[in-house]
C-alpha cells in the first residue's frame, strides 16, 4: 500500500508540473491527449475530494436561447448532457455532466442533484474533454496576423505538426408565408499548427502548400488512400494526411 501511495505522488507530481508549463504558454499541446489519459488513471484521489466542490457552479447562470421553429441546436454533437472534463481555475473536475454551445463558444455545467445550468468563465479554462474530443482554449496574438481567434479549438492531431478544427455553428433565421423558420448551420474550420504558426487549410491544395517539403509522397499516399476535401471528408481526410505526414522522417 505504501510503495502504491508513492507511485500515485510521484506521478500526480509530475502531473502538476506539465500544468504549471501549460499555463504559461497554452499553444505548447504536443503532450495534451497523453496527459489526459494518463490523468484518468493517477488523479481519481484527487479529483474525488472535488466531485462535490460547489467552486465550480458559482457562475452566470445559462439560460437557453433556443426557439421552437429552429431546427438542431446549438450543443456539439448533442444536446444531451455528457460525461466529460475540464480544467478549471487550476483544478482538474472529472466525471461531470457538461454541454459545449458552439455558438457562444461556451461550456455549460449543470449543478449536481439540480435543475440549475452555469456558464463557466472561458478565460479560467485551460482545455476540457467530452465526446472523447480534447478542446484546448487559445488567445490570439493581436498583434500578429494569426489565423487563430481567442477560444475554443478542437484538437485533433497531436504531434510535431497539429490539426485543429474551430467548431462555428451560426443561427440563420427568415420570414416564410408559414412564419418563422430557422436552423443552426455548421461552419467548422480548420487549422494547421506548424513550426508555432497557424494556417487555415480547406482544400487538399492549401494542404500541401502548407506541408510543401513532403510533396510528393503526400500526394502518392492521398491518390492511394482517395482521400477526399470536400465537405463531408475533409476533416477525416485532413487528420489522415497530417498523421501520415507525421509519421515520415523528414518533418521540417
């Protein structure tokens, strides 16, 4: 029990330590999805001590704005509630109920055995987890030409050259002789994180640009897996490519 108790220390003590280096530059990610992983398996004695901490269900209460006439809703993926994580004010809440409004760029926390839902304050946010997604939050440069806009950005390779995607849905609204009619459209963009800049990518073409040094065998391995960037197959096409891409040995 005692040599488990100092293997637990030592892990959780390395752990504090990659979050007191991720607080200070939040764009250094390369290690975010193996920490989060790792992170479920040496902190459930931390985490528990916190599943009750009211600290986290302080905030703005989140009242929802949807109509009757708007078709989907504003939530990724689903409007349900899931289990999932965030990293909050310098603590680390597992196992919780959470929504992400795409639309406000915003997580909603529901407050335990209650009907109440809280909007978390996105600056004390350092990244969360639902939907087996890692969300890490960035603030823009301004006095750059970055491609990145302070939020909320989808990670979806980690590696020396990232993919990130920028979760957008945007509520359009008309007047038709039947009356009110709406939806919430989808605007997902995507990112390229290399060499410490941002690039928005779409079709295969800014893709390549991007990863130019590797031409060729990009090209044979994107004819050979019929990789496709239209809108349905970018995202799963984009990480396939950077992924392999990764995986070759020359990368800069």
């Amino acid at each position: 029990m005692k040599a488990l108790t100092c293997v637990f220390y030592s892990v959780f003590f390395k752990f504090l330590i990659f979050h007191s280096a991720f607080a200070q530059n939040q764009t250094n990610t390369a290690d975010t999805l193996n920490l989060l992983t790792a992170k479920n398996n040496v902190t459930n004695a931390y985490t528990t001590s916190l599943d009750n901490d009211l600290h986290l269900y302080n905030g703005k209460e989140y009242l929802s704005y949807d109509k009757y006439y708007l078709k989907g809703h504003q939530f990724y993926k689903s409007s349900e509630e899931q289990e999932g994580a965030v990293y909050y004010e310098g603590h680390l809440y597992t196992k919780i109920s959470l929504l992400y409004d795409v639309v406000l760029d915003q997580i909603v926390v529901s407050e335990p055995n209650g009907s109440l839902q809280f909007k978390l304050e996105n600056q004390k946010i350092n990244y969360f987890q639902v939907h087996d997604h890692v969300f890490i939050r960035l603030n823009a440069d301004t006095l750059s030409t970055s491609a990145i806009r302070t939020g909320f950005y989808d990670l979806l390779v980690d590696g020396e050259t990232q993919v990130l995607a920028k979760r957008i849905k945007r509520i359009f609204e008309d007047v038709t002789p039947r009356g009110m009619e709406g939806e919430f459209v989808i605007e997902d963009k995507f990112l390229i994180r290399k060499n410490t800049r941002y690039y928005p990518v779409t079709k295969k073409k800014s893709v390549i640009k991007v990863l130019q040094n590797n031409k060729k065998e990009l090209l044979k391995y994107s004819r050979t897996q019929h990789l496709k960037f239209n809108k349905e197959m970018r995202e799963a096409s984009l990480v396939k490519l950077v992924q392999y891409y990764n995986s070759l040995p020359t990368l800069q």
